[in-house]
C-alpha cells in the first residue's frame, strides 16, 4: 500500500506542476480542497490521531471546529507543496511578489544579517521551504538542516527547489556539528527548524501538557560559537501569499 500511494502522490505531483505552466494560480489552488476532502477519506488513521491531539492542545474546541482545523491545516499542506511547483517554474520574480517582509520597528531587519554567522530557527510553520529560498535572494549565504524524507520522490522535488534557490543543505543524520560552527565562524548562516520530536537525541521538555524531546542544536551551537539565535518565519496569508516576520535576537 505505501508504494501505491507513493506513486500515486508522484503521478499527483507532476499533474499539478504541469498545471501551473497553464493555469492561473487561483485555479490551482483551489484544487486543495477536493484534495482535503480525498485526504480524509484515503488517511482515516492519520485523522483521528491529528484530530485527537487538536482536541488536547484546544480542549475548548467543539467537535466541528476540531474538523474546521484539521481540513485547514491540510489544505495548507498541499497549498505549501504547490508554492513550491510555481517557485520551481517561475524563480525568483515570483518569489518577489509572493513573499512580502516589512521590518518591525526596532528589529534588525534581513539585511544586518548578511555579514555576519546567525543562528535562524523556524518550525512547520506557514512555508518553511521558501523561506530559505527568500533568505537566499536577499543574498543572506545560508545552510539548513533538514530531516530526509523517506519517499523518494518528495526527497527529489525537494532537492530540485532547493538547487532552485542555490540554497546549501546537510541531513540531520549526516551533519558534523563541527561543520555547522565553521559556517558560521566563517559568516554564513545556519537554518535549523526545531519543532519535531528529537527522541533520544534530545532533552525532555514539556509541550502541551505531555513529555517530549526537544533537539540540542540552536542552544549548542549558541553556547559554542555565541553567534545570535534569530527566529523567523514565512507566515501563511492566502494561498500563494506569504509574509516573513523576524523576531529580535
């Protein structure tokens, strides 16, 4: 079964980026609400236990509302996914106009942090994938951290938006922390997202109420270096719209 939905996302994936050579973008986008609905049906597992956990983070919810949310955050999944299509065909003029950024008063903006080794963190949150792509247009030299995926195709559409974006990356069960310092000794910056279960890599902490593991690696490489830890983010407005906030060091 996993091969057949494998295939199938594959057989999807190369639909939609050929509709994005044709079609406006509304049209597509659109498109991720059948998808929501097909997901429900095809991932009743994956529901239930997404659902379960929305109930517990928002105890206040009703049943509907639980629902509302759990078909919201799929379509922005699949919204995430086609972003990236139209990245990959139009490049950084489209990037321009779909990511808008106005510093905050008081906050270093994107350029103070050319010249100099950051710590960025981020989480799954909004599209976390162009915001690589946008640091590096904003010529702010970056390497991520990113955890590989075990499909072989996501793995190659991923890698090909990435060379897009001439965006440098290293796996997560590959990285030399080592390396990680020198990069950012030597000026460029360091992309980590930190929001998944680190197992028995991490630290315990507690996350809604529940036991979990959090990664060591911003707070190591903090403590090593001394370099600033940045968050930033590529928040979700509408569907093809994002807006990058960068939080104070």
């Amino acid at each position: 079964m996993p091969l057949l939905l494998d295939a199938l996302a594959y057989l999807l994936f190369h639909i939609f980026y050929a509709m994005t050579a044709v079609f406006p973008e509304k049209f597509v986008y659109f498109f991720a609400h059948p998808l929501a609905f097909v997901a429900e049906k095809v991932f009743p597992k994956k529901k239930r236990e997404t659902c379960a956990r929305i109930r517990f983070a928002f105890p206040e919810l009703s049943a509907e509302e639980v629902e509302r949310v759990f078909r919201g955050m799929v379509k922005h999944i699949i919204w995430t996914i086609m972003e990236g299509m139209y990245f990959m065909r139009r490049g950084k003029g489209w990037l321009e106009q779909a990511i808008k950024y106005q510093p905050s008063p008081g906050v270093p903006g994107v350029e103070e942090y050319r010249k100099r080794g950051t710590i960025f963190f981020s989480g799954h949150i909004g599209n976390w994938e162009l915001l690589g792509a946008w640091m590096v247009s904003k010529n702010l030299p970056l390497v991520v951290v990113e955890k590989p995926q075990r499909s072989v195709w996501v793995r190659k559409a991923l890698e090909a938006l990435r060379r897009k974006s001439q965006l440098e990356w290293i796996s997560k069960d590959e990285v030399d922390f080592r390396e990680l310092v020198r990069a950012l000794k030597s000026g460029k910056s360091v992309g980590l997202i930190s929001d998944q279960n680190a197992g028995k890599r991490g630290v315990p902490v507690e996350f809604f109420g529940r036991k979990t593991s959090t990664f060591l690696g911003v707070a190591y490489l903090q403590k090593v270096t001394g370099n600033p830890v940045v968050p930033i983010f590529a928040l979700r407005e509408a569907p093809g719209k994002l807006r990058v906030e960068i939080l104070p060091p």
